[in-house]
C-alpha cells in the first residue's frame, strides 16, 4: 500500500496534540506528512515545517492558500489534519472538503452548535471522508467492553458512571499566557463548554462508544470554580437514556490529583464493566455472584475485535499512541477502500465520524443551556 499524503494545519511549535497526531500517522506507516499550514504565526509556520522536514514550497503560511495550492497539484494532500483551537476546526475543513480533501479532525467538532449543523451539512454534501480522533475509542480494552455490551454479557443496560478528571486549571494559568489554558478558557475560541466540550465531550462519546445508548435527557450543574473565568471548570451532568438507562457524567479540570482519569463503569442486570484510561490495558468484568475478573489486552480472554488493534504482547503498556494510531489506520484503510472504489469493512466504520461530532456539540450545547438556565431538566 502506498503511502497517504498528509496536511497539517496546527500542531506547529509549542503545540500539543499535532505531534501526538503525526506520532499515530506514522505507527503503521500509512501516512507521510508532506505538507503543513503548522501555526498561526506565519513564521513559526515556516520554521516548524523546516523542522520536521516538510518541503520549503509545502509550507503555507494560511491554511487557505494551502487547501488551495495543494487541490492543483500532481501529488498534492490526500487528507489534512485539523489540530488547531476549536473555533477553527469548520472553517479549516470546509476549505479542504470543497476542494475534495479527507478530514481527520480533532475533538471537540465545533466550539458551537451552528458551527457543528454547518460542518455536518458540509461533509454530508461531499464525497470526501470525515474522522474525529476521540482516540478513547481506539484502546483495544475499550472495543472489547463495546463487543461486551453489545453481545450480552452483562445483561440488560442499568446505569452508566464516568468521569473524566484533570487538575491543570486549578489555577488560573490562563492568565499567565499559558497557551493551552488561554484558548481553552476563551469562549470565542473554544466555545461555551469548558470542561464539558474539552474532556467531557470525551466521556460522553466513550459512554456513546461502548454501550450505544440514546440519551433523552440531561440536568446539568456547572461551575466556573476559578474567578473570573468564563466558562465552566467542573460540571456534573445527570443522564436519562432510552429504556430507563440512568447515567452521570462528571467533568472537571480543577480535581487536585487527577491528571487524565477518564474513568467508565457500565452496570447491567447482570454484571458490571470498569475501564481506566491511565490503566488502559486491563479491563474490569464483575459477573455478579462470581469472582472479580480482569481482562488483560492482548491476554486469553480478548476477543477478536479487542486483538485486531493490538500490536504488542500483554505486559508491555500500549495506550494513548497506540489508541490514536488505531483510528489512524483505520481512517487510512477507508481512505484506501474509497480511492479503489471498494465497499469500506464495517470494523473500520468505528472511527468517530462527523455523526458522532455533532452529537458531542449537541450534548456540550445542551449541557451549558441546562447549566446555565438553573439546571433544568432538558430534552436531547
Ligand atoms: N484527542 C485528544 O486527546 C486531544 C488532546 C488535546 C487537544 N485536543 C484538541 O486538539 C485541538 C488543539 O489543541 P492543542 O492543545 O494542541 O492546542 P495548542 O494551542 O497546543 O495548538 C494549537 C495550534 O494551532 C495553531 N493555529 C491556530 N490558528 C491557526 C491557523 N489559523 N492556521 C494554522 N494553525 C493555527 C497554533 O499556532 C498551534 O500550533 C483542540 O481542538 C483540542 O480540543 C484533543
């Protein structure tokens, strides 16, 4: 298989998850990166495209004239990675779709939900394929508890925890120009939900993932623990889903000692599953009445859907790069199967699609609304 040829608009210096993004491009060696518009900064631009390698007449300085360069060229981008701040994410990729570009764009989709209706609008009316790396759903103990709610094994759905926690903010670092911090707590910039659209769009799509279920309501109680901030640091979020699913979502940036504890418990009237992102390869199953169990990845009890995104033996840690890799490769076999006019495998529809981008802008939108109006119940 020849390589794909990768854009990247973000991810330049001092930029976060654009390395983790060309780390997980390269794990299987489907993707070559040959092209970026990397920063906002035209020169930061040039000077982290010189840095990893990226052809001096590759490297835009906006990613307008990138999108654009790159659709008339012999050999040009086959698909761009969007690692920019949230607001940026539409219009960045409907430059690239119009021009027939594949999209893998991070989380969350949009910063609001006009924005979302408008991308979702814009790759339905294309013929270019769409990725979300909400890479929670590509950890092998992640797809076996997904298999394992769907097939049974812990009975009918009851209840539904998670949570997903971090401490960074706990101080206002935003005001000391910490990049991360800065854009994240600008509602302009990241939209309405803090935490809520940052991790808790993560939790609400893992709980998506694995049990399925349809959410019909939400109560929501967020908070903006540090002053002056203007959107939410913590919000607790209660979930009624289909068939009397009862559920809790918590969200938080401001927990001393918790770094990325995205955390699930999925309980059903017959057993219960337990996962942890920063322990990733073991799975908890409690049938009830019997011993405590763990699935370890790779071990005897992991079932084809879990082995297929495992690279390593059990005991040797895979996690957050492998995970992402995971929906890289996935996404690259789709691309491959559209380029040869193949039916594309159902087991690579797994990789977030902009389907499940506007249901995480709808759920941050609702949970801001619910929060805000005084934490009424609402209708999703
Ligand atoms: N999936 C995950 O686990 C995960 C983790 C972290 C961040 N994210 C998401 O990734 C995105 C980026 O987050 P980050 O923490 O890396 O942010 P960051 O601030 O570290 O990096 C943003 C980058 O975008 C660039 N940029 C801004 N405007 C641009 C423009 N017009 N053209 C080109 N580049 C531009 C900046 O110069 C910078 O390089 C966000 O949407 C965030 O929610 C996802």
């Amino acid at each position: 298989m020849s390589k794909l040829k990768l854009g990247m608009v973000g991810g330049g210096q001092g930029a976060f998850i654009g390395s983790v993004h060309r780390i997980a491009s390269r794990i299987d060696d489907h993707y070559e990166l040959v092209a970026g518009s990397l920063a906002s900064n035209p020169e930061v631009a040039h000077s982290s495209a010189k840095e990893l390698g990226i052809a001096e007449d590759r490297s835009y300085s906006t990613y307008l004239e990138m999108a654009e360069k790159e659709s008339n060229i012999e050999n040009g981008i086959d698909v761009v990675a969007i690692v920019t701040p949230n607001h940026l994410h539409y219009p960045i990729a409907e430059a690239f779709i119009m021009k027939g570009i594949h999209v893998i764009c991070d989380k969350p989709l949009t910063h609001n939900l006009e924005d979302a209706e408008k991308f979702f609008e814009c790759v339905k009316n294309s013929s270019a394929l769409f990725a979300l790396t909400h890479n929670y759903t590509g950890y092998p103990m992640v797809r076996q508890a997904r298999e394992m709610c769907h097939n049974g094994s812990i009975g009918k759905l009851r209840v539904i925890q998670v949570e997903y926690a971090q401490d960074w903010l706990t101080l206002p670092i935003e005001n000391e120009g910490q990049k991360q911090a800065s854009w994240r707590t600008d509602p302009s910039k990241a939209g309405m939900g803090g935490s809520i659209g940052d991790i808790g769009s993560h939790a609400f799509n893992l709980v998506d993932f694995i049990t399925g279920a349809k959410l019909t309501e939400l109560c929501a109680d967020i908070s903006s623990f540090v002053e002056g901030r203007k959107n939410d640091d913590n919000a607790h979020v209660l979930l009624r889903y289909e068939n009397g699913v009862k559920g809790m979502l918590w969200s938080s940036q401001v927990a001393p000692g918790n770094e990325n504890a995205l955390k699930i418990r999925i309980y059903g009237d017959k057993g219960g599953l337990e996962w942890e992102q920063e322990n990733p390869n073991y799975l908890r199953v409690d049938i009830f009445g019997e011993a405590k169990k763990i699935i370890r990845r790779a071990g005897n009890e992991t079932i084809d859907v879990a082995g297929r995104v495992t690279r390593i033996p059990p005991g040797h840690p895979e996690g957050y790069l492998e995970g992402f890799a995971n929906i890289y490769s996935d996404f690259a076999k789709q691309i491959i199967a559209f380029k040869k006019n193949q039916k594309i495998e159902d087991e690579l529809l797994l990789v977030p699609s902009i389907e499940d981008g506007l249901k995480g802008v709808k759920f941050i939108s609702k949970v801001v609304e619910s929060g805000l109006g005084g934490s009424k119940w609402l209708k999703f």
